[in-house]
C-alpha cells in the first residue's frame, strides 16, 4: 500500500529564507509525483509537476526534485516571502493520487 | 490550461436531507473524475473514482449508497451526500482527468459542506 509522509510538518521562518520541504512514499511505481499549495479554506493550486523518468522540474522561485529509486521528493523554495504561507502537499499518482500529510509553512516579515 | 468548475463552494443544510455537488470540466473531456475529501488540518482522501457511463468504484470504507456519484457525461460528474449528518460535514473536492496531460488531474475549487 502506497503511503506518503511529508517533512516537516509544519514551519515557520523569517521572510527571505531557502526552504527545502520534504515528500517520502514507499512504493517506486509511480507515474508521477506533483507538489500543491492549498490556502486555508480553498482549493488546491497545482505548482509542480514531475513524470517518473525526470529528476526535477522548477518553476520561478520553485524547484521540485525526484528521485524515484529512493522514494524521496524534495521542494525547494527560494528567497521565501509572506505570500508563500500555505499548506504544501505532495502527491504521488500509481493509478490515483496518494497525498501526503501536508507541510503548514508561514512566512513572516 | 484545462479548467474544472465546482459548484457550490459553500453548502449549509439540516440534518437528514441531502446535499448535490457538482464537478464539471470546462474546456476538455474528463474520461475519468474523482472526489476527494478532506477534514480540517488533514490531507485529501480519494473517496471514488468514476469513468463516464459506468459505475463509480469506491475507496474501502466510503459508503457508497451514501455517496451517490454520476458521471453522466464526458464533463458532469455529481456528489449527492444522501440523508448528511454533521459528521458529513467537510470539505469535498473533485478532479478531472483525460486532459491534455498524460496521468494528471485538474482539480476544482473544492465544497465546503457544513450539517447543522
């Protein structure tokens, strides 16, 4: 059974800082993993996405790594600002998507 | 991009009666939808996934006389939550796949339901 744990939980940094938020799964077999943002309340707003056979994707101050062989994904936000605060969730799609525990990130001024 | 419209965002019933979600993609055929939910300070859930014109199949432990789904047609597919109790209450989202993308799901905005 695929499951997805997200590192760390939660995080709260001063504005400006490189933030690195981590994604495991346990089964490899994946045809791809996306990283999302969700805002309190809202829905969620699709940042990255990486097929299997590619190792990152970036995307502005965002950058998204895989490696599959080592269940492990990492998202890289650069120069972080307030406007950043939200949950992150990682998802990996075998034949549907398995999301993670999300990361709580806030940014203050 | 490909655009899925949920509707409504926000939902407020009594007890008991039953409460319709709708999940329509606007600008691409989605072969294939899948609700999700999602309660407070926790991850998204897949509860089914539908194919249009067939049956939709249940993730273990979600009842499915309890939650109806329709997927019609290549761009409808509908949530009703029969009879909701407040522990129904949360936050249902729908996607849609069969976009241009290979293996990707285009969500919507998300329903908030909340049983009083």
């Amino acid at each position: 059974k695929q499951e997805v744990t997200q590192i760390p939980a939660a995080l709260s940094v001063p504005e400006g800082e490189n933030l690195v938020l981590n994604c495991s799964f346990t089964d490899s077999a994946i045809y791809n993993l996306q990283w999302f943002r969700q805002d309190p309340g809202k829905g969620l707003t699709s940042l990255l996405l990486i097929q299997s056979s590619q190792r990152e994707q970036t995307s502005g101050r965002l950058n998204a790594s895989l490696d599959k062989s080592s269940g492990r994904s990492t998202l890289y936000i650069a120069a972080s600002q307030p406007g950043d605060s939200a949950t992150y969730l990682c998802a990996v799609n075998t034949d549907k998507l398995i999301f993670g525990t999300g990361t709580r990130l806030q940014v203050f001024p | 991009g490909a655009v899925v419209s949920q509707h409504p965002s926000w939902v407020i019933c009594k007890s008991g009666t039953s409460v319709k979600i709708e999940c329509r993609s606007l600008d691409f055929q989605a072969t294939t939808m899948f609700w999700y939910r999602q309660f407070p300070k926790q991850s998204l859930m897949l509860m089914a996934t539908s194919n249009e014109g067939s049956k939709a199949t249940y993730e273990q432990g979600v009842e499915k006389d309890k939650f109806l789904i329709n997927h019609a047609s290549l761009t409808l597919s509908t949530l009703t939550v029969t009879s909701a109790h407040p522990e129904d209450s949360s936050f249902y989202i729908c996607s849609g796949g069969g976009g241009s993308g290979i293996n990707i799901q285009y969500f919507g905005a998300g329903t908030r339901l909340s049983v009083l």
